[in-house]
C-alpha cells in the first residue's frame, strides 16, 4: 500500500520532471508530429492578369508565391488593353443583363459542338463569376471600373473600364502589383524564362512537380549569360497567347499557315504552350485566331512586328478604309470580312505581310474620337492633311462617300451609318486625318484545355496533377470567337481559381 503509494508519487514527479524539461527546452517543446517542412512555395509562370490574379489569392491564404517572368518588365500584353473587362450583372449596368452565357455561347459558334459539356462548365464559371470578379478588382483592389460600354458582339452593355483615368489594363495590372508587393511572400524576378515543366518521376501520375528556367544575367562586361536552376513546387502556367510567335517556323504558322509572319499587336516572342504540350495538355481551338483588320503601320518603323491598334472607334465615329484610292469595303462589316477584304489582294510586303490601307477620318468623325485619334497623331501613326495629299481618285472618292452619308445615293458596299461624318461638300483643300493601317494578329482562342476549376487536362481529359493553367494561355472559354472583354475576365477569373485550387493543394499535402 504505502509502496504502492510511494511509486505512484515518484512517478509524478518523474512526469512532472519530463513536463518541465520539455516546457522549458524550446527545441523539444516544439518538436512536431513529423519532420518539420519548408512551407510549399507556389510557382507562377507569367506575370500578366491572370498571373497576378492568381498571386493575389495564393498570398491571400499566406502562400510564398514566386511569379518567373521572361520579360524584363511585369504586365505582359494586359497592362495595353484598352476597351475594358466584362462583367454581369454589376452595379454599374443600367439594364438587366440575363444574357453573358448566351452571347458568350453565340460566339464560341460551332466550336460548341465539341467538348459540349466542359465548354459549357467554362463559360457558365466565367460569365457567373463575372460580377465577383469586378466587384472584387473594385472593392479590394480599388480599380475605377465604373464606365459601361457596347462592344461588337454583346447584346447589353457590359465591358468596363475606368471612367477618365489610365486605360484599364494598366489601372488594373498596376492596381494588383502594388497589392502584392507589401507582401513579403510575394517575389517577382523578371527576365526569367522558363524552359521546362518538371515532372514526378517517382508517381505513375506524372504529376507537375517544378520548373526549370533561366535567368538573364549580366556579367562585368555587360554581355548576357542565363543561369539554368530547378525549383520544385506546383505550377500556375499563365503565359499569355501565341499572336506574337508569327515566325514560318512558329506555333501560329504550324496552325494558319497563312498567316505567317503578319504583324500583331502582341510582343513578338515564341509560344509558351509547348511547356504544357510537353507534359501531355489536351490543346483546342488552336486554328481560331482573332484577326483584326486595322493594326497602324508606323511610318518610321514600317517593318516592325509589333503594330498599335488602329481602334474600331475611327471607323466606327465615320472613318473610311482606301485602297488605291478607293473604299473597298463596308468599313463596319466584322472584323473577318472586313480583313478578308484586305487580305484577297497580294501584300505590299511579306516580311512581316502587309498590304498597304488608309484609314481617313473627316474633322467630324475626328473631333468623335479625339481622344484616341490625338494619342495616334502623337504617335506619328496618323497626321493631319488635306483630300489633294492623298493623291489621285481620293477627291471622287471621298465625294461619293459624301453623297452616301447625305442620303442621295446607296452605298454599294451597303454601309448604313456614317455617325459623325459631317463633310458634306469636299474639296482638294478640305482637312482629313490619316494613317497607315493593314491587318494583324490579335488574340488566340486556343490553348490547354482546363477544367473549371483551372487544372489543366489531359488527352483523356483527366486533370494533370499538380498543374493549373489561366488565361490566354488556355482553350475551350472562348470557342472560334472571343468576345471583346473577356480576356480580361478569364484572367481574373480563372486566375483566382488557380490560386486558390494551387493553395488548397499545398494545404492538403502538408498536414
Ligand atoms: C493591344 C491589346 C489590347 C487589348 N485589349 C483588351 C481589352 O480591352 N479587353 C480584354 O478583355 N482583352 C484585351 N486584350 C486581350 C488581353 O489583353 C489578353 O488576352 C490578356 O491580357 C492575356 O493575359 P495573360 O495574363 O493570359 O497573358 P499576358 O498578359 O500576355 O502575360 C503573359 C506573360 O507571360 C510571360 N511569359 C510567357 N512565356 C514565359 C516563359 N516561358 N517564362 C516566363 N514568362 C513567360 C510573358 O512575357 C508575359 O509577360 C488586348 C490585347 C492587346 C494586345
Ligand atoms: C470613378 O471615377 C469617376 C471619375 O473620376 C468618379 O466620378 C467615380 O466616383 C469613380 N468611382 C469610384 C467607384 O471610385
């Protein structure tokens, strides 16, 4: 009994000794369960929307985030968009918008046809997430979002932007930067391409595990040399579109062979979907392209690939297209026709492919569009002229279109509206504005096929582990036709349900 006794009472103290030796020796008190391990540091590729979207929520739920960007400047194509982001219904829509999914689908076209189902899920995400993702550009990031505008192809008016202000790809990429900087999780390094999505070897599943990538560095002489590194972790690939990669031997060659080496509006580099091809991505939609009729050929680098786009609003407010001297076309048929008019003439150039187009704005018209015409002019992509500059033929040219707008004659390209076109009584002296334009490269709808939950998926269509894709960069949202806004809207979208499915996965691996 009292040994009994006497043994329970060592023995407390001997457990009372234990309790005080861990309490008070930090290294064993905070023994864990298992081996102690690095927080999973989440990898962006791309540093454009839909990678900094993504960022946002990965940093949101504390995830080191490290965002490889090739360029030596973060913003990629987003930071030049320019009419704005889709979203429905929002507070700052004056109807009642019921009607996203169905335009979205009516301009997807036959493209709907296959893979029906996983393109339905995509746009019913993107068109249903639509005012959260405005609200949340709005509310938590502070972007002016509040102007509303029609564009080609939507039924209600629900692109916005800024109103006033910078354009709104750059308010928004700006907006999101700033955001992530005060992150000590968030690290940026720029003129870093990555070269190589690596794969588990140790899993059947052949799960994404880590990238491999060079970083441009410069030595004592300033001559350029790249450093090859691995890092582990899983992938957002949110590389942008291939408009750019126009070389014969590129991705847009491979897949329109006749629109090799035509300008476009995006930065002349090589495709980043191999990275996803190479790990077994299902690509769609890689023959749909978006051609748009009017990019400016500057007359100071006429030879460039990268061309400034020549706004609808020049035509739209009034503006003609001359070849030769003579309209061709009605100016605001689609963006198809309206190249597909264009392009059936042999090019000025090959290299890059041009034809030779004016665009000719009368002082209405101009006075309509002032605001981008005035940046143009500033440019040196349009000047202020007169009718007798233009050459031979414009002066009847321009005399008929008159007639046309004033309403004695029919238009036989069938032009209906003429807006702001006030000249009514040309002559060699009267004033117009012009500027050089032919047809360039300005969106690719294909991409790896995702999920709507942005995994990226394989030829079965089951999702590669470890892998998430979002923006241009991705096929199935679109179909054969983007509609004008969208892009943006993907990258947000998709982008922050990347981040977030990336950090739900980091979460389930380390506990
Ligand atoms: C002039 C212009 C105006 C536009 N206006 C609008 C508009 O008003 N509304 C709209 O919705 N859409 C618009 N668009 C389309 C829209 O801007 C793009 O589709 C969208 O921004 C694509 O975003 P992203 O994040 O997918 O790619 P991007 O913004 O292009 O970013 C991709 C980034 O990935 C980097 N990258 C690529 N490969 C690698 C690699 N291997 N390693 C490291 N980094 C890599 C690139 O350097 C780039 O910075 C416009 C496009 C242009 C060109
Ligand atoms: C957006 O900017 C306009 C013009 O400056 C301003 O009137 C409006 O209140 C702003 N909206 C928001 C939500 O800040």
């Amino acid at each position: 009994m009292i040994r009994s006794n006497l043994l329970s009472v060592l023995g407390l103290i001997f457990l009372g000794l234990i309790v005080a030796y861990l309490y008070h020796n930090p290294s064993v008190q905070k023994l864990p369960m298992r081996p102690p391990t690095p927080q999973t540091t989440a990898i962006i590729i791309g540093s454009g929307l839909a990678g900094l979207s993504a960022a946002s929520e990965l940093i949101a739920k504390n995830i080191p985030v490290l965002l490889l960007e090739r360029g030596t400047k973060p913003g990629g194509n987003s930071i030049k968009a320019s009419s704005g982001i889709n979203g429905a219904p929002t507070k700052y829509q004056s109807t009642v918008d019921e009607m996203f999914y169905a335009d979205t689908v009516a301009s997807a076209g036959r493209a709907m046809e296959s893979s029906t189902a996983q393109r339905s899920a995509l746009i019913a995400t993107l068109t249903q997430e639509s005012k959260r993702a405005i609200d949340w550009l709005v509310e938590e990031k502070g972007v002016n979002l509040s102007k509303i505008a029609l564009l080609g192809g939507h039924n209600v008016a629900r692109t916005h932007r800024g109103a006033g202000g910078p354009p709104p790809g750059w308010a928004i990429i700006s907006a999101l930067l700033s955001s992530l900087k005060e992150s000590p999780l968030f690290q940026l390094q720029t003129s870093c391409t990555v070269t190589r999505l690596l794969r588990s070897q140790v899993h059947s599943s052949q799960g994404v595990t880590g990238v491999e990538y060079i970083c441009a560095s410069k030595d004592v002489e300033g001559d350029e040399h790249g450093e090859r590194k691995l890092l582990h972790g899983p992938v957002i690939v949110a590389a942008g579109g291939f408009a750019g990669d126009a070389l014969p031997a590129g991705i847009l060659a491979r897949y329109r062979p006749e629109l090799a080496c035509y300008p476009s509006t995006n930065e002349p580099r090589p495709s980043p979907v191999h990275l996803l091809a190479d790990v077994g991505a299902q690509l769609v939609d890689m023959q749909h392209v978006q051609v748009h009729p009017t990019g400016f050929v500057d007359p100071d680098v006429p030879s460039s690939r990268l061309k400034i786009l020549a706004a609808e609003v020049l035509r739209g407010e009034g503006g003609i297209l001359l070849r030769d001297g003579q309209r061709f076309v009605n100016e605001l048929d689609t963006r198809e026709s309206v190249s597909r008019a264009i392009t059936q003439w042999s090019a000025e150039r090959e290299d890059p492919r041009q034809w030779d187009v004016k665009v000719v704005l009368d002082e209405g018209s101009y006075v309509a569009a002032k605001s981008h015409a005035d940046f143009y002019i500033s440019k040196g992509l349009m000047k202020k002229t007169t009718i007798a500059e233009l050459g031979p033929g414009v002066l009847d040219t321009i005399q008929r279109y008159a007639r046309v707008v004033r309403g004695e004659e029919d238009d036989v390209f069938r032009r209906k509206q003429f807006a702001n076109w006030g000249l009514q009584e040309p002559e060699g002296d009267s004033v117009v504005y012009v500027g050089s334009v032919t047809p360039v490269v300005h969106f690719t709808m294909g991409g790896a096929l995702i999920s709507e939950r942005a995994e990226v998926l394989g030829k079965e269509g089951e999702a590669v582990e470890g892998l998430w894709a979002a923006g241009e960069v991705t096929g199935g949202v679109h179909g054969e036709n983007r509609l004008g806004g969208s892009s943006l809207l993907e990258c947000v979208v998709f982008g922050r349900i990347a981040g977030k499915g990336c950090a739900e996965y980091i979460g389930s691996r380390s506990t």
